[in-house]
C-alpha cells in the first residue's frame, strides 16, 4: 500500500472508525457472528401477487396467466427475496450502503444472498446480471450497488467455479425518480415503463438470467428489467434482492 494511502486510511479510521452495526465489534461493519445470526426466509411467495408461497418464489399460475396475457412473456420466473426489512440490521445495513457510501457492505449482504440462494432449487444461472443505475446516479454514488453484490453473487455462489457477470447487459434509458419517492402505485410503474434496454448485439438466447437488485419495493422495477430479457430471448429470468419494502399501498 502506497505511504499517502496508508495515512488517509489511517486518518479515516480514526475519524470514522469501523464497527460492527449490530454488536459493535471493531475492524468490520457487520462480523461474521452477527450475519449469522441474520435470519433468511426459508419460505417464499409469488413476487408479483406476494399472496401464494411458492417454491424458491415462482410465479404462481394465476400471475404468470395474467403476464401471459398482457403479452409481457411471462415475464419474471421466480423472485426470491432474502431476508426482511424488519429483520435487525437489514435496514440499517442497506441505508448506510446506498446512502453513505460504505461499499464494503456488498461482502456481508452479498454473503446473506449466497446464503438464501444456495438453499434454493433454482436452475444455476447462465449469467448474473444487475439492475442499471442511470449514470447520474452512478456518479453521484461512485458504485452500483446492484451490481457489486451480483459481482459477489458470481465470485462466490459456487465454491470451485465462477458464474459469468455481466453488469452492461442492461441499460437504463433515461434517469427516473427512485421509486422510494413515488407512494402512489400507478405512478411507479408509469415512470419505470420503458426505461431499460438491452445492449445491442448481446446474446442471451435461451439463457437462464438471474438479475441482482438491493431493494425491491412494488417489484415493478425488477419485472420491467424480466421483460425486456425476455423479450430479447431469454429461457428464465429469476431475480434476487436482500428484502424488499412494505409500501403500504
Ligand atoms: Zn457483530
Ligand atoms: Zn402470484
């Protein structure tokens, strides 16, 4: 490590010393023994409907008749989520990741997401890929969150192999407010319509895709991102998030 590195490190951790979230313990943001005891959900539903449990989070028929029907091909196959929002110190850990910029938390709550998955029956991915951020806001951050833990996801999901990762497979078109913002339920899906696309001459013919995001909240963008992968020709797309947000709608 370079001398001038070194000491702005050593400056850093005396100005912000880095502890463990939830016990307290030095050198880590969150320790190995409390992500242990973070509990995931060994039971999960429909993501679109959230009514019917399902196995590994499957579309369950109902929903996957209506997707069929508004010709959004069946859109999104399974939608597992990892663990809750009410679950101690998931939300503190995501708001000090996307909101104060402490990227290393990628490792443990990409670790809670190998956890979960690997507990799951669904097909292994062909590749992993993760929700865009419109550069703006990539600039604003420095990091996609999304994609450092899809990155984490497919350094560490198998233990003797690495699954492909493509973080430029999808594009956000255009800069849409974050649906945090927006209450009304009608109005997130009218400002993530149409905002992703595909790279051009990317191949993901019958490819099973499994799309990496923090936070999902109505899901909408998680289903738009399924769509536009489907209809570029992908076999299955599954998707991954660390809790998704009750909304209150
Ligand atoms: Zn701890
Ligand atoms: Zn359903």
């Amino acid at each position: 490590m370079l001398i001038i590195t070194k000491i702005n490190k050593f400056i850093l951790d005396i100005l912000f010393p880095i502890k463990c979230i939830s016990c307290g313990k030095e050198n880590e943001w969150l320790c190995e023994s409390c992500q242990a005891r973070i509990k995931i959900r060994d039971e999960h539903v429909c993501g679109i409907c959230e009514r019917v449990i399902t196995p590994d989070g499957r579309t369950c028929l109902a929903c996957k008749k209506i997707a069929n029907k508004k010709s959004q091909g069946g859109a999104i196959d399974g939608f597992i989520v990892a663990s809750s929002y009410l679950q101690f110190p998931i939300a503190s850990a995501v708001h000090l990741f996307k909101y104060r910029f402490i990227r290393d938390l990628h490792i443990p709550l990409g670790n809670l997401l190998v956890r979960v998955l690997q507990k799951t029956e669904i097909p292994l991915p062909d590749i992993i890929v993760s929700v865009p951020l419109h550069h703006r806001r990539l600039r604003w951050r420095g990091f996609n969150q999304a994609s450092l833990l899809a990155k984490h996801l497919a350094m560490n999901l198998l233990t003797h192999n690495i699954i492909p990762f493509d973080e430029d497979l999808l594009i956000r078109n255009r800069h849409t407010s974050p649906q945090m913002r927006i209450s009304d339920y009608k109005f997130r899906k009218l400002n993530i319509a149409d905002a992703f696309s595909i790279l051009p001459n990317s191949d993901i013919k019958n490819k099973t895709i499994l799309l990496v995001d923090d936070i999902a909240t109505t899901g909408s963008t998680i289903f738009e991102c399924a769509k536009v992968l489907k209809a570029a020709g992908a076999k299955e797309v599954f998707a991954i998030v660390v809790a998704r947000q009750e909304t209150g709608a």
